[in-house]
C-alpha cells in the first residue's frame, strides 16, 4: 500500500520551524567586520602659472567701438583733449577706456669681450 503523504500545514509548520531555528542561530552570531583601509592621499598636480607681465594704454573709440587713437597711462590729459576735438569736428560720441595689452619681452643679447 501507498504511503500517505503529509499535509501541506504540518510541511509548513516544519520549514518556519527549520527557519527559525537557523535565524536564532546567525542572530547569535555577530559578524566582525574588519575596517576597510583608506586609499593614500595623491598628491594634486598643479600647472605652473605663466605670468605675463601687461602695461596700461588709454584707447579713444568712437560710439561704434572702432578705436582712434592710444596713449600712455601717464597722458590722459592729451587723450581728453583729442576726444574733444574729434567731437567737435565729427559731431560723434567719443570715450576714453583702459586698455591692457601684453609686453612683448624681447631677450636682451649680451656681447662677449675677447
């Protein structure tokens, strides 16, 4: 004769059964984790600066931007007496602006003696 199987409850009843039994035993059980290790600091690279040295130039320009003449820092006196005669002669708007432009630095040649 066939064997009779068991019910479906009492195979439930015996998987939480197992289940819990197996739960108590990791909950018991506390894992020590080791601390992971920090990675060394990179140094940063850095680009070195290029300093350009600029001087200071006074530049006229008409109301549509189109420059007319330049001065020297030290000659605002003269770049605002041209603006004013180029304004009573063209009947325009002419203005005074700093200007920074590059020094083109030339090496100088040293001559040796023989």
């Amino acid at each position: 004769m066939a064997k009779r199987t068991t019910s479906r409850l009492e195979l439930r009843k015996q998987a939480e059964a197992a289940g819990k039994g197996a739960a108590e035993e990791t909950s018991t059980k506390k894992k020590t984790k080791e601390p992971k290790k920090k990675a060394p600091a990179r140094a940063k690279r850095t680009k070195a600066k290029i300093v350009v040295r600029k001087r200071l130039i006074w530049g006229i320009f008409s109301s549509t931007m189109k420059e007319e003449g330049r001065f020297a820092y030290g000659d605002r006196e003269a770049a605002e007496a041209r603006v004013e005669d180029l304004a009573q002669k063209y009947k325009r708007t002419y203005f005074i602006q700093p200007i920074k432009e590059p020094i083109a630095e030339v090496p100088v040649a040293v001559e040796e003696e023989k």
